[in-house]
C-alpha cells in the first residue's frame, strides 16, 4: 500500500547550523520548542519507517533530503522496502546508522552525517527522549524533533503531519493529507460515538501473531488498541498491560473470549515460517491461508470470534504509520458492516496510494479469515 522513497543525498556535507542561522521555532509532539534552519537540506530518522511520515510530504523527492536513518525497515517490514528500492534505487545509499533498536545506534556515524535535523520518534525502536544518542545530538547544537505515530496514534498522527509539514516546509502538502485523515476519522466517530459502551463488540489483537514464542502480544491503551476504540470496540486487552503494548497469556485470551479477534503481521509471499502474510506483493489468497493457518492453534481454535467467522488479519505496520487512518476504516467496516454501507476502505486506500505516495498499488493489507 505504501510507497516509499529516494535517496539523492546532496554532495559536500553541509554543517550543522547553529541555533542562531537562520532558524524557526517550532513545537514538537512533546510540546518542546525546537529551532530550526527555515530549508534543512540534511535529514536524519531515527526510525527507518519514519520515512511513511514523509511520503505524502516529499512525494518524488522523498529521499532527497534524507542522509540516514536507522535499518529496522529493511527487516521489519521487508517486501515494502524491496519496492522501495525498486522504485527509488538510490534508497541504498542512506546511511544506516543502527539496527533495531537505539542501542545500536552510532553517535559517531550520526554526527558524521552533519544533520540539518534529526526525527525521531517519541517511542520505539530508535532513540528515546532522553538517551545518549538524543544528548549528543543537542550538545552538538543539532536540533532534534519529535513526533508519534505509534503510541497514542489516533491523536498524535495529524499534530505530527503538521509538525513534519513545518520542519520540511510542506505545510501545503502536510494539509492536504490531514485533510484526508480528519474527514474519514470524523466520518466514523460521528457514527461510533452514539453507539453505547454496553453495545460495542469486545475486540482482542494478537500482534505479529504465529511469530512469537508464546501466545500473545498485543495493544493495551494506545497504539493498534486506539485503532480498535476509535472504530468503535472495546479492547479487552485495555487495563491489562502497564504500558500501551504488551504480553497476555493464552489461559487469559480464552478466558476473555472476544467477540472479534483481529491478527496481524508482516511476512511476504516466500517466508517460510508460523507468521501472517501481509502487506506489499502479497496475494490475498496468500493472506487468507496464512490466517487460516494460525487460526489452528490451539489457544485460538476454540475461541467464540474464530468459531462464529469474526477473525481477521491485519497489516501490522500500520502501528506505526500515518496511513493508520485505513487501519481504523476496515475495523469499523468489520464491527458494524450495517452501519457503514458506503464506507470503503479499499477505495480510500486506491486514493491515499495514487495521492500520497509514488508506488502503485499491490499488496493485501487486510483479509477475513474463513470460518472454521
């Protein structure tokens, strides 16, 4: 569904500007005010799928600012970034600047970069708020932004657009796509929101379902769990983690017995392995049997959700996406198909592919799992 970017990294590395060069102040997600150079020409992500964020931004010039980013895209989500490449070859030639996680990130390689400004986001596998990466970065007088798409996404997602809107001087282009996101979210809450709490489907999310050692991880209060509330379900798992993502057992999951049971996942059409099939070059067909296949397990078999033909995949990496607007469509579309007729997420994902981003469409990014 998504494309992705490239890279023509500008010759002769420019110099961190200081907070005094021609600089504007912006605020951040974390409510810091950050100053910036008005045109930074030198990027730095401090996740690889930030580059998602700036897809309906920088379109055909997406990676042309873009000098180095962390490699988590290139496993985490691996048939998106093949197209990616195929789409934009000079993708390859960002600097990687860790693995997967913050720990693995170079300081030394990241200010080799001289970054104009760095993105980061506020949670996850890259560099923290607080950490030495994000330190050495501000002693150096290179400003650091922040933005979320992945713990409370439902509320953070437009405000960030925003935010990247003003640091890239795309406030036009950042519009346009919150225009896009805020009609379609307010479209759905104007119809869930009268639904009442004693009404609305139990839903659980098993994440990255068949690829864990043990049965489960899923979404608490935030993340894929303000996808499920904001389409109207109840998130069983709500209440049950210490933080917006975590682990429930199986013993737990079959006592809680949703009604609706949603699995997500991220393999491509030839891995081998337990794991959902999903997103970019995969088939439907390849989905669908892929989630008949987890749907053996035996935590799972036996549930009301399975057994009644209400489980569902879902692409995974729309945890941690501004296109997450579709992910909250198609879960409405599965809690009350007889509320929303008109609704039609694949639609909007034909127009959020041919307007914001710069790959065709392909892929499957959601599916229904036959009854068992």
């Amino acid at each position: 569904m998504h494309a992705i970017g490239a890279v023509s990294v500008l010759a002769g590395g420019c110099v961190a500007l200081s907070p005094s060069s021609h600089a504007k102040d912006i605020t951040d997600i974390t409510g810091h005010v950050v100053s910036i150079p008005d045109h930074p020409q030198r990027l730095v992500l401090g996740e690889g799928r930030l580059i998602y964020a700036l897809e309906p931004l920088e379109k055909e010039h997406l990676f042309d600012r873009v000098v180095g980013w962390q490699g988590e895209f290139r496993d985490a989500d691996a048939q998106n970034y093949e197209q990616m490449r195929h789409a934009f070859p000079k993708a390859d030639q960002v600097a990687v600047i860790g693995r997967s996680s913050a720990d693995t990130i170079s300081p030394e390689k990241l200010l080799d970069l001289h970054p104009d400004v760095a993105i980061f986001s506020t949670t996850g596998h890259g560099p923290g708020q607080s950490g030495d990466v994000t330190e050495r970065l501000k002693a150096a007088h290179i400003p650091v932004v922040f933005v979320d798409f992945r713990e409370d996404p439902v509320k953070t997602t437009v405000p960030s657009m925003r935010i990247l809107g003003e640091v890239l001087g795309r406030e036009e282009e950042a519009k346009a796509y919150t225009d896009f996101y805020e009609q379609r979210l307010k479209a759905i809450q104007s119809v869930v929101d009268k639904i009442p709490e004693n009404k609305r489907p139990r839903v659980f999310i098993d994440m990255l379902a068949g690829a864990r050692q043990s049965c489960c991880h899923t979404a608490g209060h935030g993340n894929m769990g303000a996808f499920i509330e904001a389409a109207g379900g109840r998130n069983v798992a709500d209440g049950l983690l210490p933080g917006y993502l975590g682990e429930v057992s199986a013993e737990k999951l079959i006592a809680l017995d949703p009604d609706i049971l949603l699995l997500d996942g991220t393999r491509g059409p030839v891995r081998s392995g337990p794991g959902l099939k999903m997103g970019s070059q995969v088939t439907a067909e390849q989905a669908k049997a892929s989630l008949n296949s987890l749907l053996e397990a035996p935590e799972i078999s036996g549930l009301r959700a399975v057994q009644t033909g209400r489980t569902y995949g879902i692409w995974h990496t729309f945890y941690d996406s501004p296109f997450n607007i579709l992910a909250v469509e198609v879960m409405a579309k599965w809690f009350y198909p007889e509320l929303f007729p008109q609704l039609d997420p694949e639609a909007d994902r034909r127009e959020l592919q041919s307007r914001f981003t710069n790959l065709p469409v392909s892929g499957t990014y959601w599916i229904k799992a036959d009854v068992h």
